[in-house]
C-alpha cells in the first residue's frame, strides 16, 4: 500500500533578509570592499570613473550618425539623439546584467 502523505520543505529564514544591524557594524569592511572594487575598475583608465558618463554619450553619438544620418531611419518625431539614448541605457543595463550573472 502507497503512503500519500506530502512533506513541505520550508526554510527558517527568508529569502532577502536583511540584517541592517550587521552592515551597519561592519562599515568600514564595505566601505574597502566599494572602493577596492572601485578603483579595480577603473585604475587602468585615463579617465577613470568620468568613463562612465563620456562612454554612453560617444556611443549615443556614433548610433545619431549612423543610424539618423546615414541610414537615415525614422524615430516618428522624437529627437534622435534621446531615442538612440534610451536604447543604448536599455541594452547596457541588458548587457552588463547578463556579463555580470555569468
């Protein structure tokens, strides 16, 4: 005879718990964490974390001449230089989640 009984497995803890009373008390040990993070990223540039900001605007730049004047594809009204902005935010944010899950 089949024993039918069903056994739930839960976990004592939630998933996204949150101890803010320890990141709190270890500060200083996230705060060298950030900044060795930080500057492992960026030591190797010339311009360093200004990277950041002149990256997506030369590329945004490179998407308006190419696609806006060359190719000359229609955006229907919105200024091209937003359009192209907004998809190249969308696909970095795309790009860098899927680069940094791997």
């Amino acid at each position: 005879m089949q024993d039918n009984t069903v056994t739930t497995v839960r976990s004592k803890r939630r998933l996204l718990r949150l101890n803010l009373y320890e990141i709190w008390k270890y500060r200083d040990l996230v705060k060298l964490f950030v900044k060795k993070d930080f500057k492992n990223t960026y030591k190797q540039t010339i311009l360093g974390p200004l990277w950041i900001v002149i990256k997506p605007f030369l590329s945004t730049f490179v998407f308006t001449i190419v696609f806006g004047l060359i190719a000359n594809i229609s955006t229907d009204g919105m200024p091209q230089f937003i359009f192209y902005m907004s998809g190249n935010i969308l696909w970095s944010f795309f790009s860098s989640c899927l680069n940094n899950s791997l």
